[in-house]
C-alpha cells in the first residue's frame, strides 16, 4: 500500500470534521458539536497561521489525518509544534499511516527549524501512547490544565 501525505484542501473539511469527531468518540467518549467543529476546521483551512492539516491518502481516499498548531517557546528560542486532531481510519491502522504522517510532519519541522514536536494524549489512550512511544517520544513532566472560557 502506498501513502502519501499532503497538506489538506478546503474540499477535505467534511471528512476532517468527521474523522475529528470521531476520535473525540473514541478517546474521549465526547460528542463535539458538529456546527462548531465544522466552523474549526473551516478556520484552519482558511488561515495557516491558526494551523495546518496534513492528511494521509492510500487507495485513491483520504485515511488519516494530524493538525498542527504553533506555540512559541522563548525558553528555546523556537517553535514548538503541537499535533491535535490525530486520526486514521480503522480500516488502515496498524499499516503505516500514522507513522507515514509522524515522519513528514517530523521531516517539515527540521526544515522549518522547529526544535520540538509534541502532542497530548488522554490518560486512557493506551494505543496512542504506545505508538507514540515507539516513534520516539516520551512522556513529561508537565500536566495540561485548562479554564474553559466558553462552552464547547
């Protein structure tokens, strides 16, 4: 099987709300507002500076997606990018297109300069971490908290 990795299309929005959904679904056990992650995702594919898509293509469709965000770490002098929104369809894990997406996103950041990949994960998902782990990345220290400023 080949895959090929791209920056998403504004025609891919549906599928990258779906898929997003989805994993909200499975990792989480959250039922996003469709209206609201199709505004989201039609932000990001408006406006690079909130984010990039990349999708993974095998067999003439769309199977996987990863978004990437920026923050800016002055500890590093650098960029820091954050991967969200990580999805491969069920039919294609465990052949690649994770790892596929990873190692372009991977290859990008080092052409970009960026001195650090990361991404959150919930505690209860087993299978990411273990895929994360054996591409390279570990855990931290740090834990993520929030405020909620406006509901979901």
């Amino acid at each position: 099987m080949t895959i090929t990795i791209r920056p998403a299309r504004p025609s891919d929005a549906p599928l990258i709300a779906d898929f997003s959904a989805r994993m909200a679904r499975e990792t989480e056990n959250l039922a996003l507002d469709p209206a609201t992650l199709s505004a989201g995702v039609r932000a990001v594919l408006g406006d690079a500076g909130k984010g990039l898509y990349y999708v993974a293509e095998a067999d003439g469709r769309v199977v996987g997606q990863l978004l990437i965000t920026h923050e800016w770490s002055d500890w590093r002098n650098g960029d820091i990018w954050w991967m969200q929104s990580v999805y491969v369809d069920p039919d294609y894990r465990r052949r690649g297109v994770f790892r596929a997406l990873y190692q372009h996103v991977a290859n990008e950041a080092r052409r970009s300069g960026v001195v650090l990949l990361r991404l959150y994960v919930h505690e209860s998902n087993s299978p990411g971490q273990c895929t994360y782990r054996r591409l390279g990345m570990h855990a931290t220290q740090y834990r993520v908290m929030e405020h909620p400023l406006k509901e979901a």
